[in-house]
C-alpha cells in the first residue's frame, strides 16, 4: 500500500482554520461580514474575556433555512459562487464557504437562525465535530455565539496576546465593518460594558465621527473623483494633523477594507511638499471598480487585493488627494510649477489622461519685511553660555549659563532663541528645546518621580469616539503618572479637569494635547519597563512639544533657559537632533 492518505474532515479544517482564524478578532470580522452579507440593518457583537471565552454576532438579517442552517458549517457551502465565472464579478464579502467551517473547529458554536417565513428557528450546536439540531423560538435572523476559542489546539490559543492587544484586534475589525456601513446600526460589548454603540448615520462622515470622534472628523478634507477605471470618495487628512504614529488609514473597495502599501505610496506621494518626512495623514478612502477589474481571492482573509489596473489607480489617486490638497488651500505660498515639479491636476471624466494645467497661484511679496522686527519678537536680559560650542553631550549647568546685562537676546519668528556668547552666536531651537525638558519631566514621572498637576478653572469635555475612550481607560495610571487629571465624560468623551505643570489649560490647547495623547497610548505597552518609558517619554515630547508656548516675555525666555540648561542634555532632543547651534565669529566673518 502506498504511504499518502487523505485526512479525515476533522484534522484539515482544523488545518485549514490556521488560515481563516488567526486570533479571536478573525471570528469577529467573519461573522460581522456575513450578518452584512444577509441584510442586517442591526448588528450586535458580544465579546467576554477578548474572546477568549466567548464571541457572540446577532443580527435582523435574512435568517437561514433549516437544511442551510446545516450545511453553512461544510467546508466550500456557499451561496455566492456557482460557477467559474462568478469569481470575476463578487460584490459580496464572504464567497468562499470557509470561515464557519474553520471556526466550528477550533471552538464550540451555536447558532440559532430563523427566516421571516418560518415559525421557529432552527438550532446547531456544533462540538468537536459533531452538529445537533433542533427548533426553538428566536427571532428573525441569526445569531452566532462561539465559545472557548482554540480549545482543542492549545498551542494556538497559548500564543495569543494580553487581553488588552486582542480586543484592541477586535475593535480593529469592529472598525473596519462599521464604518462603510452607516446605514446599518452596530454595538460592541466587552465583559458586559458597552464600548460603542452606533446609530445608523446619515453619512460616512458622521459614522467616522461616532467612532473615531471629532478630533479626527475635524481634520480631514472631502476627496472626489471620477474616470473610466475607478471612481473614488472619501476624506483625507489635513497636511497639519499628520502625525508620526500610523493610524487612521483605511481604503476600502466595494466597501470591504483592504490594505495596500502600493496604494499607501500613491497617498503619501501627494503629499510630499505638504508634510515632513516621518510624518502620515488619516485618510478614509473608498474604491470603486469595476467587479471583473479587480480580484479579491488572492488571500485567505481577503484583506489583500489586485486591481487590473493598479498603476493606472495609483497615479489617478495620486493626483486626486493632490488635487484636494491644492482645492483646500493648503498649498498657500507653494509654486507647484517651479523647481522642476511640474505637478498639475488632471481633469478627470472619461478620458482622465487629458489634463487641465491649473493657473500660477500669485503670491504677494513684501520687500520691506524684516524678521528682526516681528511683532512676537522683543528684546530680553541676555545671558552667555561659555566660551564657545557645546561638546559634551552632558555640561555643568552652572559653568554654561553666565549672566552678562551688556547683552540682548531676541525670539525670532517664533522659532528660535538667538543671542550672543563670547564665540559668536548663539542660536537655540525653541521646540527641540521643550521636548528635551518634557522628555525629562515624562521620564521623571514614569520612572516613579513627583509630579506636578495644574488644574483648570473650568474642566474640558474633549470627545475622542468610543473607541478611543477605551484607550484612556485601559492607561489612567500611567495618565496620572505623568500630571493628567482625565476622567470619563459619557460613552465617547473624556473630561479634562488637570494637565502637567507647565501646559497651557486653554481649551483649544487640552483638545490637542488629548489628540497627541491617543497616539502614545495606541502604541504603548500595557508593562512600562525601562524601555518602554524611555519611548513613551519621547514619543510624547515629540507630539507635545509641537504645540508648547512660545516664551512671550524676558522672564519666560529665561525661566526655559534655566529649565534646559538645568536638564541632563541640553544640547540634543532625545531623538538626537541638535537644541543648539553656535555661529562662531570666523563663520559670521564669512558670510560678509
């Protein structure tokens, strides 16, 4: 006899449910797409322990017949494809008949199902392998609830993450269902607390906004465009709400989400002159193909995509982001045509290789303006910093901070601090100069040092979404180590009612600092050893920083001077980049 042998149904779905069910959020994607599938225009999703436990999905949809109710559970039982060519033109989410037959097995399942037509629905239960059924009463549609996830593969189950990280999956794909759909009610519950829930919406913009919060939905911008090959919708981001952190981008196509790093480069390359380096938008952008134009099965959960004519997508949204960029004015002193650009927006139709160069903006100059003269700018008491450039990364800070009354410092455009020392000039960059002292002060809190809170007069409501909120509940420890007094406002707020000592408590002030504090805390550990508060340290300085006062008087010039000098580096931001450069008098000389 031969050695090959063809495995019992049993063993290759369990094999093949390592492609379908990854982690618990994989059941919760599945199910969700299939209530959409069957005409939910409610959906409620039910996790316990992040689905380690259970995992349960009811929805008001079509409902299953009882033989059906059977036979979802075979492996390649689907009603979406009959033939060959049904694969080139599929509009629906599932099609492959594989998600429930690799869930039921690796959990235990049951499902109850009735179709408007049927007195009472149907029940499976489904446990190692083996279906019961039988009638009972539930009401229209289905519902799904599956229990002890990977109970038979521990090994699975034991290289699953903390509770935190897999419902922060699960709330990933929550997302990801949601927000195409406004039309459809949906609600998350998590160890019995309601997460989110949202109403139907009268539009994307509003079902981006209950989920994600205004801090988002307020910076973005509309994007539109229509060709032959595609047509896109959407929103992105607000060259200034660009941050450092990863977050808050999705395309969809057909309204099922997808990702795609080609596509990712044709957004960013639009926005090359607009942001530095480093720096990534939000953007929310939908694909409309032609089905037989696009294939969808080329990954197992179908969040990989190819376009017949992704080069041709790639360039026409390219110029559409570009385009609304430039419609937004946010282009403001930028000569898109010079220095070799050569950028134009196409007119998009029917032919969008025809284009339409747009005219030369017109930029008022004015030739008498000094910036010595600025209106932010005054003179203060000046002091000198040693007798030439910083070479230590550590100095003396009494050594390198001298008074002298003979000499002025000014700021300059609000940028910089510049002053004369006994080599030259002296330049410090006010910026690199906070986040060195909130770096510091970050650090000092985390690691177990004081603190100090300013509370403000009147505390601020911010609204974050409901899925964010999650977020300052899961850190309120780490918050107060760092100064912040936050507090729960309701299902999708936070009240603001206390910020470090040295914040400003101006309400438009805490509603950017709340934003700059959602993107450390999606991407901190739940353990804040050495290293992880070195990055939580410096990853908020950085974001802080870029929102800090300007010193507007000689005694706030100073007070951030003896701040900085009396810091452990005042020369380098904890990223490495140089607070202080120094002119020497040879160099001045040049330069005349």
């Amino acid at each position: 006899m031969g050695r090959l042998k063809v495995l019992p149904a049993s063993i290759s779905n369990m094999i093949a449910a390592g492609e379908v069910v990854q982690r618990p959020a994989s059941v919760v994607k599945e199910l969700m797409e299939n209530a959409v599938d069957a005409g939910a225009t409610r959906i409620d999703v039910v996790i316990t322990d992040s689905g380690r436990t259970l995992i349960q999905v009811i929805d008001d949809g079509s409902g299953m017949s009882p033989s059906d109710a059977v036979l979802c559970f075979e492996r390649h039982a689907t009603s979406k494809i009959a033939t060959a060519a049904d694969l080139e033109r599929i509009l629906t989410y599932g099609f492959r008949g594989e998600a429930l037959a690799s869930i039921a097995a690796v959990a235990e399942v049951t499902l109850r199902t009735r179709r408007p037509e049927d007195e009472t629905a149907t029940q499976v239960v489904i446990s190692g392998g083996e279906a019961k059924t039988s009638s009972v009463s539930a009401p229209i549609g289905s519902n799904f609830a599956v229990r002890n996830l990977f109970y038979n593969t521990p090994a699975r189950r034991k290289f699953l993450k903390s509770d935190n990280v897999e419902f922060k999956h699960i709330l990933d794909e929550f997302t990801r269902v949601a927000i195409p759909r406004p039309d459809i009610a949906f609600s998350l519950t998590h160890n019995g607390k309601e997460v989110l829930v949202l109403r139907k919406a009268k539009g994307l913009k509003f079902r981006i906004l209950d989920i994600l919060g205004r801090n988002v939905v307020g910076e973005v911008i509309d994007l539109s465009a229509e060709t032959s090959v595609v047509r896109i919708s959407g929103f992105v981001g607000r060259p200034e709400s660009a941050r450092r952190a990863l977050g808050n981008q999705f395309f969809f196509v057909g309204g099922r989400y997808f990702r795609s790093p080609y596509l990712h480069k044709a957004v960013m390359k639009a926005y090359e002159e607009f942001i530095p380096d480093g720096l990534t938008p939000s953007y929310f952008i939908f694909l409309d193909v032609d089905p037989t134009a696009v294939d969808v099965n080329i990954h197992p959960t179908k969040t990989e995509i190819k376009f017949e004519d992704d080069n041709v997508i790639f360039q026409v949204l390219s110029a559409c982001v570009r385009e609304a960029l430039g419609k937004g004015s946010f282009s403001a002193g930028l000569d898109f045509d010079s220095a070799g650009t050569g950028v134009q927006y196409p007119a998009f139709g029917k032919n969008f290789s025809e284009y339409k160069p747009v005219s030369e903006p017109h930029i008022d100059l004015d030739p008498t303006f000094n910036p010595f003269e600025d209106a932010r700018t005054e003179p203060v008491h000046q002091q000198t910093y040693g007798s030439g450039p910083i070479n230590s990364r550590r100095q003396d800070a009494t050594a390198l901070f001298q008074t002298d009354p003979a000499i002025d410092a000014f700021v300059l455009q609000g940028r910089y601090i510049v002053s004369r020392s006994t080599s030259g000039l002296m330049i410090i960059n006010i910026r690199r100069a906070w986040e060195r002292i909130i770096y510091e002060r970050s650090l000092a809190s985390l690691s177990g040092g004081e603190h100090v809170s300013q509370h403000a007069l009147f505390p601020v409501q911010v609204q974050v979404g409901a899925a964010q909120r999650l977020l300052f509940d899961d850190n309120m420890s780490l918050l107060r180590s760092l100064g912040f007094d936050i507090s729960p406002a309701g299902t999708d707020s936070v009240l603001v009612s206390g910020v470090p000592e040295g914040y400003s408590c101006e309400s438009g002030k805490i509603e950017q600092l709340v934003s700059d504090l959602l993107l450390v805390l999606s991407d901190s550990a739940s353990e804040l050893e050495e290293v992880m508060r070195q990055k939580t340290a410096a990853k908020f300085a950085m974001l802080a920083s870029a929102n800090s006062d300007v010193p507007a008087t000689p005694s706030a010039v100073k007070q951030l001077l003896d701040t900085l000098f009396a810091s452990d580096n005042a020369e380098f931001t904890p990223n490495g980049k140089r607070i202080i450069s120094v002119l020497g008098a040879e160099e001045l000389e040049k330069r005349f």
